[in-house]
C-alpha cells in the first residue's frame, strides 16, 4: 500500500514538474518574440491624427500608390493611406510588440486586404518599388537613409512628421495646428532630390 502511495506521488510530482517545465517554455517563447532582432533606434511616439492626413495630403496619395512606413509603429499612417486613399500599404518595424500590435489594429480596421505589416530593419529595406514614403524619426536617421531615398523613381514622394534631412531641400514645409494645442511640422520631398550643395 505504502510502495503504490509512494508510486501515485512521484508520478504526481514528475507530472507537475513536466507542467511548470512546459509552461515556464511558453512564457520563455512569448518574451523571446518580445525582442526585437536589433535594437531599435526610436521608442514609438504616436504621429497625431490630424497630421497623419496632412502628410497624406501632402503626398497626394492615391490608389495608384506604394505606401511605405519606416518605423510604422502602431500602423495608423498605412492604415489612413488604405482606408482614405486605397493605396496599397506596407508597414516596418524593429519592435515585434510594435509590429503585432499594428498587426491587430490592421485587422480591427478591415483593412488587410491592401496593408501588410513587418519586422525588418529599415536600413536593409528594398525601397525602389514605392513611390510614397512616410516618416517619423530623428533627424540622424531620416539622413542615414538618403542612400536609399535616392534609388526611388523619380516623382516619388518622401513626407516626414517634424524632422527634416539635412542636406536635402524640401519642396514643402507645413506647419499644422494641433486641436489639443502645439504645433507640428511636416516636410515633403519628391525624388530626385534636390541636395543643398546642387549647382
């Protein structure tokens, strides 16, 4: 009686001990998917709605459009761009909690059928097939990708919430009035770019 008791609690123990195994691996799996590749090179500040549809606007997005967002953070801008333009929509950041989440807010909107959403370094991004390209972030990074802002097609557009690229002159600079107060900047180059040292 003894030796079968002692059998049914090892047998317990081994089984809850397989259980926490396996669950504390679940838990492992999900933060791992939590890190990003690399780290990123921006945290995520929220581009207002108003100035979400000035850059569209301003970047005179139709359907005929490729929409890339570089650093696209909880995907409102190519969600915008696919519900008010129908534009066909890419987003890409280095944050998966970022990526999912844009991923989900792409879903609630109904709008996966023209929007995809990815994890990627945007510094290693093909951008030669779009002709709309959406930004929000620092000045040094909006620089660093004028190697490859230079291989759009010509007429591709380039707008940018605040941030300007140094040596590179802008064909429109906005200001736009914020309803809750403040004010934001937005910027818009059309390829080829005109450099500040150009004859």
């Amino acid at each position: 009686m003894k030796k079968k008791l002692f059998g049914s609690l090892v047998i317990c123990q081994v089984v809850l001990l397989t259980c926490l195994i396996l669950q504390a691996g679940v838990i492992w799996a999900q933060d791992r998917r939590d890190i990003p590749a690399r780290t990123p090179d921006i945290h995520f500040v929220p581009t207002p709605h108003e100035v979400v549809e000035i850059m569209l606007r301003l970047a005179d997005v139709n359907k005929k459009d490729i929409v890339y967002d570089l650093g696209c953070g909880d995907g409102r801008i190519v969600i915008a761009a696919a519900k008010k333009a129908g534009a066909k929509s890419y987003g890409f950041d280095s944050d998966p909690v970022m990526v999912r989440k844009s991923q989900q807010n792409v879903r609630n909107e109904g709008v996966g059928h023209l929007v995809s959403v990815y994890e990627a370094d945007i510094f290693n991004l093909d951008l030669s097939k779009t002709s709309v390209i959406t930004l929000y972030l620092l000045p040094s990074l909006n620089v660093k990708l004028i190697f490859q802002l230079e291989k759009l097609k010509p007429g591709s557009r380039i707008v940018s919430h605040d941030f300007d690229m140094e040596g590179v002159i802008p064909d429109v600079e906005a200001t736009v009035n914020r309803p809750g107060g403040g004010t934001s900047k937005v910027y818009l180059w059309t390829t080829p770019l005109r450099k500040t040292n150009s004859r």
